[in-house]
C-alpha cells in the first residue's frame, strides 16, 4: 500500500461523536438565542445527527446527556438511533444544575446532597446498559469559591469515594472517562482541576477508569499536546472533548481558534498510537449564533482536516532530524504537513466512500432546514436543561 493509499484507509476508519446538546438552543450566561427547528426531544436530535452522518460518512455515534436526554424507554431510543445508522455514545452525567448542588455534588459536606449525586452516576449506569453505551463520562463543577470555604483534602476524600462506587458499578465492558476543567462555575479551587488530579484518580481506580481531555479546558498557553503524549504513554488517555476557545471555555467550533494546535494534538495521537476506538473523539460544542447542524459538519471536517495532516507528516524524516540535532529540519518537518492544503484528498475520500466531497454544501441543497423548521413547530425546544 502506497504511503498515500495508507492516509487515505485511515481516515475512512475515523470516527467523531457528536453531542446531542449541541442540537439544542444554548448560549451565554447573558441569553440564550432559539433557532427555528431546533429539536424538541432527543429523537429529534437524533434525526439532526443522522444528516450529520449521511453527509460526512463520520459521525456514526451521537452522546446523550442526564437528564437534558432522559426518555421512559432507553432501549427504544438505542432502537430509533439504530434505524437512522447511529449508535449511543457516552452517556454525560449531570451533578451540576440542582439547587442541591449549590455547594458541589459528590464533594458537598452534606451526606445526603453527595448520596443524591452518586444515585444520578449510577442512574446513568443503568441507562448505559439500556443502550449499549460503553462510556459514562462524568464532569463535576465541584469546587470552592473562597479559602477556607470547606477542607481541600476532605472534598478529595469524598471524590475518591464515589468515583470508587460508580466504578464498581461498571460492566466489564462499561468504562469511566473522567473530565477536569481547571475552573468555573468554581474560582477558588475545582475538586478536578487539571489532568493530573483526573490522571491520579483513574490510576487508583483501574483500567476501566481514563482521563478526558476537554480542549477548552486549560489555562491559556498550556501545551495540550503534552498532556495528550503522557496520558497516551500511560495508557490513560479516554478520549477528547474537542471544543475551540479564544479566551476560557467558550466551546466553539473545534479548530475554530488554533487549528495548528489540533493539527499538534493530532499528531500526538497519531505517534502515541492513539488513533483506534479506545480513544473516542467526541465533540463537546454549543452553537450559539450560528445554525447548528452545519456547524457540527463543520467541526467534523475540521477534525478531519488537522487528522490528515497529521497522517502526512514524514515521520521517517523527522526521526532523522531528530537523532541529528538538526532543529530547523525537524521542525521544516512537521510545518510541511501543517502547511499542506488536504481538502481535495479528503474530498477524494469522501468520494471514494459515496459521499459528496463538500458535506456542507451537500446539506444545504438537502433541504433539511427548511424542512425541520416549517415541521417543528409548537412544543419545548432543547436547549439547557432539556
């Protein structure tokens, strides 16, 4: 297989996860803005995801989110997202938007508040084996907003804990992927600041037990592809929460701020032998302004675009360049990849797959937004908390 054919039988293996919230309305804490046939339950998410997939060939799972996606009957909805080529992906946990919660969830200094939360993570593990889900992702806005507010290590104590019983909890084929954003909504101290607290307590609890990397949630300079290539080499490294910011976590469009820093990631997860189904790509966006479905097409080519120039780096020439001292070489190396234009390899791609080279414009002439919007009329439209 020549070294072109090999980048091209890649990518047509690469798979990104939508995100059913990403469907719905959202916005600032300022306001939200309602779009016209914005989805009214997760079924219509579902139907919204599966244009994503027809037309890009590469989002074949949708996650779902506790309680914004919650339905009477999970093996049903598994079913419908079957019917339209898709699958459940990730079920996302909520501990974040109670009243309850006001002073954390599985962190809280009250017992009661803390047995609540842990009764939602097992929830979702009941909802994971109506659906066949094989990822429970859990992000938790515990923290603390002044000093002295409550015992650091005490809240640690309580984490451990009931990420020890949700792990328990887990199937053999059931794993625990564990989000950190280093603040907001806390300012003081977030209980799952950065990768290492995520990474300390996945090592303690096991294999089924990995680190999410949300690539929102960092403090601005951080080098993300770092922290990818550690939790690659330790095994631990669960999947992504692709996402693009300018400022802190916006969840823009991924590649949207930093497309050189996704290519960089990328190729992180390319050398460290990331690129299987053990790490999920998963989009975790909110469209606020712009329409969502081709926003998430969008995304979906944008990840692709910085996985195929990261395919097309000439390792061979780098390792040399490396072994040599030769910096400029090296680094002439990987701008040479960065720098080419893949849109016509992966049009080829799609091509090759049945697909139209250009899924976004493919979707507009598909006319599905006119159809959704003169069709979902009355009801609640989805959007944050439902």
């Amino acid at each position: 297989m020549t070294e072109l054919a090999a980048v091209k039988a890649a990518l047509k293996t690469q798979a990104v996860e939508t995100p059913s919230w990403a469907y719905g309305n959202s916005g600032t804490r300022f306001k939200v803005f309602a779009q016209p046939g914005v989805p009214r339950d997760p079924f219509e998410k579902l139907d919204d995801a599966a244009k994503v997939h027809e037309f890009t060939g590469a989002a074949p799972t949708v996650a779902l989110h506790i309680p914004w996606d919650k339905v009477d009957d999970y093996a049903a909805l598994a079913k419908y997202a079957e019917e339209r080529g898709l699958k459940l992906g990730a079920i996302n946990s909520n501990t974040f938007q109670d009243d309850d919660y006001k002073l954390g969830s599985i962190c809280h200094p009250d017992a009661a508040v803390r047995r609540k939360a842990l009764d939602h993570l097992l929830e979702c593990v009941d909802i994971m084996d109506a659906t066949g889900s094989k990822d429970l992702k859990l992000w938790f806005a515990d923290g603390t907003n002044y000093p002295g507010q409550d015992d650091i290590r005490e809240r640690q104590d309580r984490l451990a804990e009931a990420l020890a019983a949700v792990y328990e909890r887990l199937g053999d084929d059931q794993r625990m992927l564990l989000e950190y954003k280093f603040f907001e909504p806390a300012f003081y101290a977030t209980d799952v600041p950065d990768w290492g607290t995520a990474y300390a307590h996945c090592l303690k609890l096991g294999e089924k037990a990995q680190v999410v990397v949300d690539t929102g949630h960092h403090a601005p300079g951080t080098n993300i592809e770092f922290i990818v290539a550690t939790l690659l080499r330790e095994r631990k490294l669960g999947g992504f929460d692709f996402n693009s910011r300018f400022y802190a976590d916006d969840d823009l469009m991924v590649g949207a701020a930093d497309p050189f820093q996704l290519f960089r990631i990328m190729y992180e997860v390319i050398r460290g032998g990331g690129f299987t189904p053990d790490v999920a790509f998963m989009l975790d966006q909110c469209h606020n302004i712009e329409a969502k479905i081709p926003a998430i097409i969008r995304s979906v080519m944008n990840v692709q675009e910085a996985t195929a120039k990261a395919l097309l780096v000439d390792r061979a020439a780098l390792a040399e360049a490396q072994r040599s001292g030769d910096v400029l070489a090296a680094n002439a190396v990987v701008m040479d990849a960065y720098n080419t234009d893949v849109r016509p390899l992966l049009g080829e791609v799609r091509e090759e797959l049945g697909l139209d080279p250009d899924p976004v414009a493919a979707y507009h002439r598909s006319g599905w937004a006119d159809r959704i919007a003169s069709e979902r009329v009355g009801g609640q439209q989805a959007g944050w908390g439902a």
